[in-house]
C-alpha cells in the first residue's frame, strides 16, 4: 500500500460522523408548541462545543477533525504533492458525505481559511498613507499578499491530484444553487471562480474540431451538453456532424475529453431564417465548395461549475479563423439563435404595448382577436396560436414589433435583458433580423412563440458594435431598428 493509500485509509474512517443514534444532541424535545429555530451557529462556534445541534450536520468532534484535515491540505510545510494526496483523500470522504456533512466543510473552507483581517486591515492602511510617495510600490505588494487567504492555496492543493479539477468544478456546481439563501458560502464561490477564470484561461485551452470519427465516449457528450437544440438520436448527431457542417468545443488539458464549451455550424449560401431544415436529418448536404455563410446554430457550455467563467466569445473568435482558413469563400458569419425570455418579457408587457398603440391599430388588433376594445388577456390568447397567424394579422405584428423591442432597447443594469443577446451583443455582434416561426418546436413556441433571431457578426464593425452596448445602445440593423419603434 503506497503513503497516499496509507493516509487514506487512515483519515477518511475518522471524518466519517458519529452514528446519529448514539450522538448526543442540544436539542430539547417535548409536545409544546415548538420555539422559532435560532440562527444557524457559525463553524466557530461549533468547534467550541460540544454537543450538536439538531440540523447540523458533523457533531463538534467531527467537525474538529475534518478542520485538521483541511489545514493539512493547506499547511505551507507539506510539498504540493503531498497536500494533493491529503486533498485527494478528504475528496474521497466527501464522496461518500451526506449533503449535510458537504456543506460543514464548504463553511470551514469559508470560515476558517479567510484572509486574517488584522493584516488586512494594517496593510490597507500602510497603502493609503504610501499613496503618491516612493513606498507605495512596497505598500501595494503587501496589502496584495494580505489579501491572499488560506482558503487559496487549500483550492490549488485540490487541483493536484489527477481528478481534483473535475472534483473542484462538482464542488461548485453542487453549492450554486444555495448561495441566495446562504450568504456565507459567498466568500468561498468568489475565490473559486476567480481561480477558475486564471486555470480556464482561454491561453490554456485547446480548440478541437469534432467529427463522426471522434471518439463515441465524446459524442455521447455532446448529446448529453446539448442545450439548445435537443439531439434526439445517433441519426440526428451523425446530420449535424455531416460534411456541410464543422463543430468546434474548447477543452482544458486537465480535462481532455470533457469539451468545456462547443459550437455548431452549418455551411450555407445565405442566413439561415429557421431551424426546421438545419435539424432535417433527410436534407441533402450542402455543396461546401460554394458556401459562403457559417451560421452559427448551437452553442452549450457544458459546465455548472464554470458560470460566470466566460470563453464564448474567445471560442467564436477561433472559430471564425479556423474556418476562414478552411473556406477562404466565407463572407457572412451569424447566428440562428432563440430568444428565450420573449414570451415571459411579452407576458409581463403586453399590456403597456397595447397602450402605446394609436386608435387605428388597436381597433384592428380588436377585430383580429374579436375584443374591442382588446385587452391583454386577449392578445396573449391569440398569440398562443402564432404559427396559425396570417402574414398581415395584427398580432403578428404587434409579436414581432414587441421582439424588435425586447431585443434592441430592453436593457438592465446597462445589459439587454435577454441571455442570449447578452451574450453575442457582449461578444461584439448587432442583432441582425427576427425569423417568424424560425422554430416551431414546442421548445420554441414556449420561449419566444417560435421566433429566432440572427446575430451577425462583422469581423470589421465588432469593436465598433462593443463601444455601442458600452454607450448603452443596443448595435441593430435598420430594420430591427424601425421594427422596435413601431
């Protein structure tokens, strides 16, 4: 058995807690009526005691030595091999953890491995009064190193071991969804991102093209991360990865055969206005040697654990670069892309909408959908139905104008609402045409009453386009542009 298997064998027995039956409790029982539950006690206070409170997880003792553990991972006198085998050996304890027991040593990771704010707060100080002499380069360094916690080098030593980064992307990915109703992990998620944006950095990624011959453990990925248009079948994965279409994903060296983002493409004549005939299985391909367009269609990242870690638009970039070297004949690069939010957005506005039409349109869109004078209630009734409406029907329309609207002028914090057109608007591109029933899938009636948008990309105009949405203003085509003036 080699040191790493001794050390194991040896701690994660004594991080298992004691058997719930015979652990003594502080928790007064009895039939009365039951008294508000106090506030949760911080790890501070918990590794002073010595009986656990109903609701926790690891009883005091415990909790006591799991801290050890993970001040061993931490401790700078271990080499980092070594504190990669001690990481690996409180991941293997976490695996077996109750959910409970997980979040205990998320809050001592949180808790007691912050940065020490007496040296914060000197080092801070010491700055402020170098500011504008000769010290305050030496000032700077110092309240840097101050600010660097304990909790930092704990998360790199997890990195160590073979599995640790799948293991640290799990980790996040599993406290996500807790972090609005509990605050204190909020330290311990900003530092993992931040070490994640530097580990994921797109300098140390690697763009590979991904074919019909590529490995089948890695197409089965892409059916599994596929997230905006579902892959129903091997049929439908082998026409997407046809001779008229390229796929692309991102990957980490130390997870190469997991793609951390990835993108499909088709090859056309023209922008593509619906989804239908990129999806049709039967479809003859494309002739590539006369395309002239790559239209964007798909693009999913595969990782819970790397939100708010953004490569996107890096992945375009490459993409764009790569294909123009394989297609020197490419003019036109755009998206086909949903508009998620629309229909809830619709929802919440149709009634502003209808107040902001003259007489003349509101009394046509009565007559269309039988009310008059018609109220929001209606309009929503009728365009439940959009695929059935007329290409002159008011509520046609007044869809598409409120889509123009959504897309070009609704913003947020200084961010269009939309999630998608945040992220193209973001990554430099305009918001180019609607597509009318662009997809009629149920998916797509549900997001937006089947409307896709294009998002174009002008390699010449994109810093141009990011100074625009920096100014608050939304880069559009003249069409989009009158559409959402209405």
């Amino acid at each position: 058995m080699n040191a790493a298997s001794t050390w194991i064998s040896r701690t994660v027995p004594r991080l298992r807690p004691a058997d719930p039956k015979t652990e003594a409790t502080d928790a007064g029982g009895g039939s009365g009526p039951r008294a508000k539950p106090p506030a949760p006690r911080s790890t501070h206070e918990r590794l002073a005691a010595t009986l656990r409170r109903a609701g926790e997880g690891l009883s005091p003792r415990a909790l006591r030595r799991l801290l050890a553990d993970l001040q061993g991972v931490a401790a700078t006198q271990v080499s980092e091999v070594e504190g990669g085998r001690r990481a690996e050996a409180v991941a293997a304890w976490y695996a077996q953890a109750k959910p409970e027991e997980r979040r205990d040593m998320w809050l001592l990771m949180c808790e007691q491995f912050s940065a020490d704010a007496e040296q914060v707060k000197t080092a801070r100080q010491r700055h402020e009064a170098a500011a504008g002499t000769e010290d305050e380069a030496h000032a700077e360094m110092h309240l840097r190193r101050a600010l660097v916690s304990p909790r930092t080098r704990l998360l790199q030593r997890f990195a160590v071991f073979p599995q640790g980064m799948r293991f640290l992307l799990d980790l996040r990915a599993e406290w996500l969804p807790l972090l609005k109703s509990d605050k204190r992990l909020l330290p311990l998620d900003a530092e993992l991102e931040h070490l994640f944006s530097t580990w994921f950095d797109v300098a140390f990624l690697e763009l590979r093209a991904l074919s019909w011959d590529s490995p089948a453990s890695l197409l089965e990925k892409l059916i599994k991360y596929e997230a905006v248009h579902d892959i129903r079948s091997w049929a439908d994965l082998k026409n997407r990865l046809d001779s008229d279409r390229r796929c692309y994903g991102f990957f980490h060296p130390r997870l190469p055969n997991e793609p951390l983002i990835f993108v499909e493409v088709a090859l056309l004549g023209d922008i593509s206005s619906s989804i239908t005939p990129l999806l049709d299985e039967s479809a003859e391909p494309v002739d590539i040697a006369r395309a002239s367009t790559a239209i964007f269609y798909s693009i999913s990242n595969t990782q819970t654990g790397l939100r708010g870690v953004s490569f996107g638009d890096s992945l375009i970039k490459h993409v764009v670069e790569t294909l123009t070297v394989e297609f020197p004949r490419l003019r036109t690069f755009a998206t086909l892309s949903p508009i998620p939010g629309f229909r809830a957005w619709f929802g919440k506005h149709c009634a502003a909408a209808l107040d902001a039409l003259d007489d003349k349109r509101r009394a046509e869109l009565g007559r269309a959908v039988g009310f008059e004078p018609p109220q929001a209630a209606h309009v929503l009734a009728a365009a439940d139905k959009a695929l059935e409406l007329p290409a002159k029907s008011p509520v046609r329309q007044l869809l598409l104008q409120c889509a123009a609207r959504y897309l070009g002028r609704e913003m947020e914090g200084g961010k269009p609402v939309d999630a998608v057109a945040r992220f193209h608007l973001g990554n430099g591109a305009r918001v180019e045409r609607l597509n009318w029933a662009g997809d009629p899938s149920p998916k797509g009636q549900k997001q937006s009453y089947g409307l896709m948008v294009n998002y174009l990309y002008d390699l010449k105009r994109i810093d141009k386009h990011r100074s625009l949405l920096a100014q608050g203003r939304v880069p559009m085509s003249s069409d989009i542009d009158s559409l959402s003036r209405g």
